[in-house]
C-alpha cells in the first residue's frame, strides 16, 4: 500500500510483519562474527527506528513519521552538522527537507482474515515503541487487545493510533474502494466523453480551429532544449527511471558480445560483486573507444543492466527499498545521444548551469533534493565522450564532490566513459578532453585507462564496408584516398535522371551535389 503525502520527494519500504524477511550481513563481515553470535542479519528501518535517540523529540516518533521525515545517510554525509547518530552504533539518521516528507510503502493485511497482523502493522506503524513488547502488556497480550483497550502514559492506546492513521491514511478506504471497482469492472474508456460528452466535442472543436501561436515560428532561431533554460521550470530533481529489459532481451545481448566487450563487461561485474561482498574496491575510471559500429552501445546497455542489479544488493540500497533511486546513471551530453542509450543528458540530471566558465556555481538549495536521488549512485556512464568539453567534464567532477561529499575525483564516483575522439567535439570553440590546454582542469589525461574495440559488430556481414568506415575513421586531409574505397563510395550516388518517376525521393538535388563534391575533394 502507498502512502500519499503531500509534496512527495522520495519513497521508502516498512516492514511491519513479525516474520519478515531479513537480509544478512555481508560475507566479509560475516568471517569477523563469532559463530556464536546472533548479529548475523542487516539493520533494516525498524531496527534503526528502535535504536532512535532518547531525547523527548525522537521518544515520542511513531515509525511512520521516522520513515516520512528521516533517511539514513553513509560515509561523508554522515559526518554533516545535520546527521544525528544512532544508538548502539546502528549508524546515522538525517531529517528530511521540510515540506518533502518520503511515501511510506508497506504490506497490507485484511482484517477478517487476519487481524493480528492488522491490526499489529496500525501498532507498529502509528505507536510510539522500542520493540514489540512495548505494545502488548499482560491485560492486553495480543496486538488486537492493545489497540482496542490498552493503556500507555495514561492515554488509550486506540484514540492515538487513530489520529496518527487519519495523518497518513486519509483517504485509505476510499482508495481501496475504487481500486475494488476497477478491479470488478475494469477501468472506463473514453470517461470523460461519458461524463461531460458537450464539454468534450467543444474543446476538441477549439483545439482543431485555434490560430498557430507562432506564425514566424520559421524565423526565430530554434531552440537547443539540452542547454536552454525553461523560465517556467522548478528546481525538482528529474525522475531517473533505468530502462526496462526483458530477461530474453538481456539474456540476447550478453551472448552478442564479443571478445573485448566481454572483458569489459567481466571486469565491471567483478568489481560490483567485490562493492557488495564490503571488499571495498578501488573506483575505476575506463575509457571504451572504438569506431562506429564496433559495439559500444551494445556494450552500456549490457553494463548498465548487470551493475544496476548487482549494486541493488548494497545494505543501503535495501535499507531503503527504494528502486527510484539509481545505482548506476546513465547519460550523454546531447539529448540524442542520451535517448539513443534511454538515459538522461549531464545537464538535466545534474542541474548544471547554462555557463560553465568558472567560478564554480553550487546547487545552493537544491543540494538535498540532488543527494536524496543520486547519493548512493555509484557508477557514472557517459556516452559521446567526444562531445564533452573539458569545463563540462570539470563540473561534473565538481557537482559530485558536492552531493557526495567527497573530495576524491568525481565524489569518489567510478566513470566509465563510452566514445570515439574522431566523432563529433564538443559545441563552439571548446577542446575536447583528449586535447592538453593550460590553465584548465585536467581529469582526463591522468585516471582514465583506455579499452578499443576494433570488431566490427553493426557491418560485421559486409567486411568491406566495414574496413572502409574504419580507414575514413582515421583519415586526415591530407591523405589520399584509395582509388577501391572512391569506387565503393561512388556506386552509392545515382543521378536523378536514372531514378524512376515514381521512386521516393529522400535527399533534395543540392545534397546529392554536395556529396558528389564531398566524394571527389576526398
């Protein structure tokens, strides 16, 4: 069941079942347990809830509202003004931004069917406690009893929960009921023409007859939406959603690499299974080069889609339970380039600035809303490297040292940057990262390590053409071209006068022009 709350930012999961399932510590934290020892299973957000302070502030929080107002922070962020550390050692807790409380995600049990576990979620969710014998007592020795006439602090037990429940399930019955009614008889179409079908008729009539609100549209200068900024949008962090793949489609793109897309793939694999075994890792930083059609979108898709499901595994993801936040980001500079491999561009994931000149421009405001989503991210995939220029590289390094909270390269993030330095640079005048210049930061030239793919994967039917791309890749001006490449480009233009009169024409008379000249300056 879910929760509304109003403004909501992030989600979590509660478990409220006396025999919920556990996770166990990490092997590595298992060998330094003694055999005899019970601490053999993760602090979920109960576990953490009953090790809250015991001050009269956090004494008097139910488990729902610890859940809605508070998240557990690791590492750097745990060391912040606002972390407040837990009992017994049972880590760090952080409020909320104010006005953006979590929805709380939890089992639903029927209460005819079974009313201890009922009416135990409403005790364990709405009642102040630090363990499940706080609420029962010897006159009340069922949850049900409790709730109905039990007694703590001199208050009854029901009018409290009641109160805490209406906070958080306001419209719960109500819900169920209509979730019911569709379930009978399935959702209306067209219910909008059923309930008002004059209303309808007159705003599709309106839509269909409006004036175009933009009748010099052609001579305005288009707009590039990966850098414009939208005057009427928020500061609300963009959904990062990974793409769904079907387990046959994921199972086909693992056995279509090859060889050198394979080690990559294994390497990056072998170090998500060490981040979840707490062997702790050094970060990577890879550089996968390679001409057009040798794999390598092939290859981020197979290695988005095994690290995100390894490093879901991490304590801190399952700490939470939630899915919207992602362990592996995906993204590009352009909007192209990152809707061709379903990921987000640098600037829209990280709210970077229109100007990239330096200073550096923080996210002031912004910063708990950005940590909330992309704190616990771990690996950062970018495509068409070429394209990137160093002052944006430079503040992607800054932007993560500032969520993290670390000073190490990137926030201490590992990259894995996907591209082809012959491609496309980077917009205007700027260098690209493999081109050395004074006086800029340089996060290029001295972590990354460089995987080519040279196999042709896309052409791998047609050799010829396939090497012919490859030898065009590396050519520079001042080579000549080979005379069986310049026949092999030719046979590609047809004059016009030889197409037939009813073919489709895709390309105008002036770019077949263009091409024949492209072709013979070559």
């Amino acid at each position: 069941m879910q929760l509304a709350t109003q403004k909501v930012l992030a989600k979590c999961g509660v478990q409220t079942d006396d025999n919920a399932v556990k996770m166990s510590l990490p092997m590595s934290r298992l060998k330094e347990v003694s055999p005899d020892s019970e601490q053999v299973w993760m602090s979920g957000l109960p576990e953490k809830y009953a090790e809250r302070p015991e001050t009269p502030e956090y004494e008097s929080l139910c488990l729902a509202d610890f859940a809605s107002q508070y998240r557990t922070v690791y590492r750097q962020q745990s060391k912040g003004k606002h972390a407040v550390p837990l009992l017994n050692d049972k880590g760090h807790i952080q409020k909320r931004t104010v006005g953006k409380p979590a929805i709380i995600r939890l089992a639903r049990f029927s209460k005819e069917k079974d009313p201890e576990r009922f009416y135990g979620r409403l005790l364990k969710l709405y009642f102040p406690h630090r363990s499940n014998d706080d609420l029962k007592s010897k006159e009340c020795p069922t949850y049900e009893q409790f709730y109905k006439c039990g007694h703590k602090w001199g208050y009854e037990v029901r009018p409290l929960v009641d109160a805490m429940k209406k906070k958080y399930e306001g419209h719960g019955k109500r819900i169920e009921k209509a979730l019911e009614k569709i379930q009978q008889e399935g959702l209306v179409v067209d219910a909008w023409n059923s309930f008002a079908p004059e209303v309808e008729v007159d705003r599709l009539e309106c839509i269909n007859q409006r004036e175009d609100i933009n009748p010099n549209e052609e001579n305005e200068m288009d707009n590039v939406p990966d850098f414009a900024v939208d005057r009427t949008s928020s500061m609300a962090v963009p959904a990062i959603e990974a793409p769904k793949l079907s387990p046959d489609f994921v199972r086909k793109l693992y056995r279509g690499l090859n060889e050198t897309q394979a080690s990559i793939f294994y390497t990056l694999r072998d170090w998500c299974l060490k981040r979840v075994w707490g062997h702790n890792p050094d970060q990577f930083f890879y550089f996968v080069s390679g001409g057009a059609g040798c794999g390598k979108s092939h290859a981020i898709k197979c290695i988005h889609e095994e690290a995100t499901k390894i490093l879901r595994q991490l304590p801190r993801f399952r700490d939470q339970g939630d899915k919207s936040t992602p362990a592996v980001l995906l993204t590009a500079c352009t909007g192209t380039a990152a809707f061709n491999i379903s990921g987000k561009t640098l600037h829209s994931m990280l709210k970077l600035p229109r100007s990239l000149k330096p200073p550096y421009l923080g996210l002031g405001n912004a910063l708990d809303k950005m940590s909330a989503i992309l704190s616990n991210a771990e690996i950062l995939i970018i495509d068409e490297i070429s394209m990137v220029s160093k002052e944006l590289f430079a503040y992607v390094h800054w932007r993560f040292q500032q969520i993290k909270g670390n000073k190490k390269p990137f926030g201490g993030m590992s990259v894995l940057a996907v591209g082809d330095f012959y491609q496309l640079p980077p917009f205007g005048k700027a260098k690209p990262l493999c081109v050395y210049e004074e006086g800029v930061l340089d996060v290029w030239k001295d972590n990354f390590q460089m995987v080519n793919l040279t196999q042709i994967m896309r052409q791998k039917d047609d050799l010829v053409f396939a090497e012919l791309l490859n030898r065009l890749r590396v050519k520079t001006k001042t080579d000549a071209l080979r005379d069986e490449d310049r026949a092999l480009l030719t046979q590609s233009v047809i004059n016009v006068k030889d197409c037939p009169l009813d073919a489709l024409h895709t390309v105008s008379l002036q770019q077949t022009k263009r091409l024949m000249s492209t072709i013979e300056k070559l």
